[in-house]
C-alpha cells in the first residue's frame, strides 16, 4: 500500500519537474534508488522556484535603481515565497501550476517594463 502511494507520489512529481528541470537533472534523479528520487525531486523543484524568486528579485532591484515603476511586479514578486512554502506543503499539482504562471507573468510585467524603457531611450 504504502509503495503505491510512493510510485503515485513520484509520477506526479516526475511529471512536474519535466516542465521545469533540465534533462540531464532528470537522468541523474532516475538513476537514484526510488525512495531518494521522491526527495530528490521535491528538492529540485523548490529549488527552482527559489533560484527564480533570487533572479527575479535581482532584476527588479537593477531595475528600480534605474527608477522604473515596479510596483505591481512587486506586489506579485511579494506573494512568491508564500507561494513556495505552501507548495512545499503538500506538493500539489494545482499549487505548482499556480505559482509557475505566478512566475511567468512577472517575467511578462518585466519585460514589458524594459521594453518601455528601451522605447523611452529611442525617443529622447
């Protein structure tokens, strides 16, 4: 009972992290023994989100240096960490989907933001 509910455990997550993790993080997690892959897994994809969380906070302060209007991308960039550790809860598919398009729209919102900035230049 308990290794169904461990193989099911580690489809879901296996299934998560091919969207995120690169291949050759993937061929070494499956080469690990079963229960450790489990860890693995859940390790590298929180891992992810918080190297995001890190980029993305360095881009935002560049960018306010600069003195660009980031509140909104801040106000999102402010849910992230929560967002993280309530994934790290329960490792729920839901949850993950949430917080990757959390993500992907501040990645959006900044972009948006330094392609204002390089218009702005053009124009002065």
């Amino acid at each position: 009972m308990k290794d169904k509910i461990q193989k099911k455990e580690l489809r879901s997550l296996m299934k998560m992290a091919k969207k995120i993790i690169k291949k050759e993080t993937l061929k070494k997690i499956k080469s690990i023994p079963q229960e450790e892959q489990v860890h693995a897994l859940k390790f590298s994809l929180i891992s992810y989100f918080k190297n995001e969380f890190h980029d993305l906070n360095i881009k935002i302060k560049n960018l306010e240096n600069k003195k660009n209007d980031l509140f909104f991308i801040k106000n999102d960039l402010i849910l992230v960490p929560s967002k993280i550790k309530h994934f790290a809860v329960d490792y729920n598919s839901s949850d993950f989907y949430k917080l990757s398009i959390l993500i992907q729209n501040i990645k959006k919102e900044l972009e948006n933001v330094i392609r204002i900035n390089f218009i702005k230049l053009l124009n002065i």
